[in-house]
C-alpha cells in the first residue's frame, strides 16, 4: 500500500485503486468538500470538472444534515454514503472519503 498525504488530502493506493481522503476546513460547507475530493479523485481542478454533485446528491440537503444543531452546537455523528459514476463517496461532519466503488 502507497500513502502520500498533501495539503488536506491523504491519498492512498493499496493495488485496488485509488483512494482520496479530505478533512474539512472549519466553516467548509461538507458540498464544497466533497466536490473538491471528488475532483482530486478524478484528477480534475474542482472548478472544470466535469463531475456535478447535484447530479447525484442535493448539495443543500447534504449541507443541512450537517449544520449546526438548533442550540448552535456541532453534530459530531453520523454519515451519508452515495455512488458517483465509479466511486462511492462517504461523508462525515470531519472529512470526506473517496474510493471506487462495487463494479
């Protein structure tokens, strides 16, 4: 297994394919992050891929599900899974994970 962490991401290859982890800046709506994990898994600049999150997922849907609480408080649980083309994307309130998904 290969492992080169640079900037947020962490990518790593254990002879499956590849795999982007991307842990999220504070304030970093989890949209933006999966649409720049998504772009670096692909090998694209976030803003010309041709890869459109709304495509497969509601951006606005994903950002409430981890906004903060009524009460101001964080949400530190929790996940959401989906499919992208041939990747399967897992977002968490801390980081993104990408990694190809089941043929």
């Amino acid at each position: 297994m290969s492992k080169q962490i640079t900037g947020g991401f962490t990518y790593e290859n254990d002879g499956d394919g590849r795999e982007v982890r991307y842990g999220r800046d504070d304030g970093e709506p989890p949209s933006v992050a999966v649409a720049t994990a998504l772009a670096t898994y692909h090998g694209d600049d976030v803003t010309t891929t041709s890869t459109r999150l709304y495509d497969h997922v509601d951006p606005e849907a994903l950002d409430a599900l981890f906004a903060d609480r009524y009460d101001g408080g964080g949400r530190r649980a929790g996940k959401v899974t989906f499919d992208v083309g041939d990747a399967t994307v897992v977002v968490r309130p801390e980081s993104v994970r990408v990694y190809p998904g089941e043929s």
